[in-house]
C-alpha cells in the first residue's frame, strides 16, 4: 500500500504518520505542501496534525491555499482515500470537503490527554476492522477542537452515517472534552472516502506508550 503525508509549515505530527503505517508495512512518502502535484500511484494521502502556518488567522486557513491543495481536491472529487488528523481534519473542513466547522476548545484552552472513543459506524474503509460499539483509548492534542454543524446537517450526517466517533469515558457514557456537538470526534463524507478526526490514532500504536488501540483503526486502510 502507497501512502502519501503532506507536510506543511508547522506539521509535527508526520513522522508519527509514517511511523504507524509503515509498522503495519505501508511505503510512505512525504510530500511538501509546495508541490503541484500528487504521486500518480497512492492509495491514501493523509493530512496530518499540527499547526499548519502556526494556526495563524484560524487552524487550516491559510493551509488550504497552499499550492499542493489543487492536487488534493482533484485526488478527492476523483474518489481518492484522504485521512485528516487533527489540524489535517481542520484542514479538510475549510477545503469544505468535510462538513462543518471548528471552534475553539469549550474551556479555551490547549487540551492534551488521552481520551476514550466509541465507534458509532464501521460502514466505511477506515473503522471496518471495529465493531459499532467498541470503545479505543486515543490521545487528543488541539485548542480547536469543538466541532460545530447545524441541526440540519447534524441530522444528514446521522442519516448517512458519517458520524464515525463520538468522545466518551471507558464505559462509554457521554464524556465531551472539547465542545463538539453531540461529542462528535470524527465524521467523514457521505462517499467515505474522506475520513477527519480530531483524536490521534497514529500515536495509538504501542501499548508501552499508552495504548495500541490507534493500530485497527489504520489497519482498516490496508489492502
């Protein structure tokens, strides 16, 4: 499987990316946000975590007029698998290829922790080795996390399954760190070939450093 990082000004996270799906034998390689263009022969193409141009004006923002994004737009509307982690996931919302919107932290502050998970669908490529149900232990890492939709596209996301994860506490009650409505921790789009979270499954691959819960999750991308 060929996967495909974009790295951008203040990326910190992409070497945790290639780490985790090259542990599951993945060949990734790195691509620099300035590129015009995309490897002819990658099967998934993350965006990672981070804080893309320092967050500057709002996370993602000026990330999305980088020059590579032309490429990544066009891999996406052609049907291509695109994971956004964290600051990828902002990113993918203010491409508007993810519905919604992100605000700062309920709390306005810089959350840092590990956090439970439940899984809310597996229809989809990225969940399909968990079971509805299934609560992961995942660290989380951001200051704008609390995702926002209106009632009506809360509803369409429900009705077409692209509410993946929700925050929860270890039994699997509601346990909402951040704001996000519904606690709402990843969707993706009614395709589902676009998956965005904002816990970080790539640093989820080693019980000795926490959990290795973050390894069925990237498992389900793999052929």
């Amino acid at each position: 499987m060929n996967v495909s990082v974009v790295v951008f000004p203040g990326t910190n996270c992409e070497f945790d990316a290639k780490y985790a799906f090259e542990k599951l034998n993945a060949t990734v390689s790195m691509i620099w946000h300035k590129e015009k263009s995309l490897p002819k022969d990658i099967d998934l193409l993350i965006l990672p975590g981070g804080f893309s141009y320092g967050d500057y004006l709002r996370s993602g923002a000026i990330a999305k007029f980088s020059s590579v994004m032309d490429a990544v737009v066009k891999f996406a509307k052609n049907g291509g698998r695109i994971l956004g982690i964290c600051n990828g996931f902002q990113i993918l919302l203010e491409l508007s290829l993810l519905q919604g919107a992100m605000r700062k932290n309920e709390n306005v502050h810089f959350i840092s922790d590990f956090h439970h998970l439940k899984v809310i669908n597996k229809n989809n490529k990225f969940l399909s080795k968990l079971n509805e149900g299934d609560i992961l232990n995942i660290p989380i890492a951001h200051a704008e996390g609390n995702y926002y939709v209106s009632q009506e596209e809360l509803k369409s996301l429900y009705d077409n399954e692209q509410v993946l994860l929700k925050y929860c506490d270890a039994f699997g009650a509601e346990s909402n760190p951040n704001g996000s409505i519904d606690s709402i921790a990843g969707i993706c789009n009614k395709e589902k070939n676009i998956f965005g979270l904002m816990p970080h499954p790539e640093r989820a691959m080693e019980s000795i450093l926490g959990s290795d819960d973050g390894v069925k999750m990237i498992e389900g991308f793999m052929k």
